[in-house]
C-alpha cells in the first residue's frame, strides 16, 4: 500500500497495483514534456477538470510523471494504458491525490511566543 505520508498514492488496474509518486525530478521531466513550469501546468489541468472538462495529453503527461518515482522506463503510451485500464474518473483522483500529496495546503506562520501576528 502506497504511503501517503511520502506522496504515494496507489491506484489498482486488475491485478496490477501502480504506485503514483510525483518527485522533484519528476516534476522536472514533466516541465521538459509540457514547456512550462509544473505548477502553471498542474493549475491548468485542475482549472479543465474542475470546469468539467479534461485535457487528455495533460492527464496521460500527469500521469506519466507521477509513475516515473517507481517505473523510471514508463513511458507516455505506457501511462495511457494505465489509464485506459483504471478508467478516466479513477486515474483523475489518483492523479490529484498525488498533486496534494506533493503541494501540501500551505499553513499560516504562527508566531513562536503564541501572540497575535497580525498587523495592528
């Protein structure tokens, strides 16, 4: 079972388990694919699914980058046949889990003394 703790998310095709991880070289080679900055292209692939659409090479290229931690040879048709065997909805969670996982929800600094940090 994937560690979520260290960014991993399983996804299971049959008998298959595929492990998502998506690393900090990771990231690089989807920014070498994609000719952008990973966080440009993760914010437009989850703007697509959340207005209800899907950009599929966005998704396959995710996908692709996510599995490359435990599948360094995995390649872009290789990814897509994962997804064609999970199907659409599940590879969508699990690739989005995987992005959480790496991009944790920033906390507000507190100040160590407990005090208020506002500004006054």
């Amino acid at each position: 079972m994937g560690n979520i703790n260290r960014g991993e998310v399983d996804l299971v095709a049959g008998d298959e388990i595929h492990r998502l991880r998506l690393t900090f070289n990771s990231l690089c080679a989807l920014e070498d694919v994609a000719q952008k900055s990973a966080t440009e292209f993760f914010a437009d692939l989850l703007g697509t699914a959340t207005a209800g659409g899907i950009d599929f090479r966005m998704l396959r290229t995710a996908m692709w980058a996510a599995l490359l931690h435990h599948n360094p040879s995995m390649t872009l048709p290789e990814a897509g046949a994962v997804i064609d065997a999970v199907g659409l909805p599940e590879s969508v969670k699990a690739v989005q889990a995987a992005i959480v996982a790496f991009f944790p929800k920033a906390e507000t600094p507190q100040d160590p003394a407990g005090a208020d940090t506002e500004n006054p």
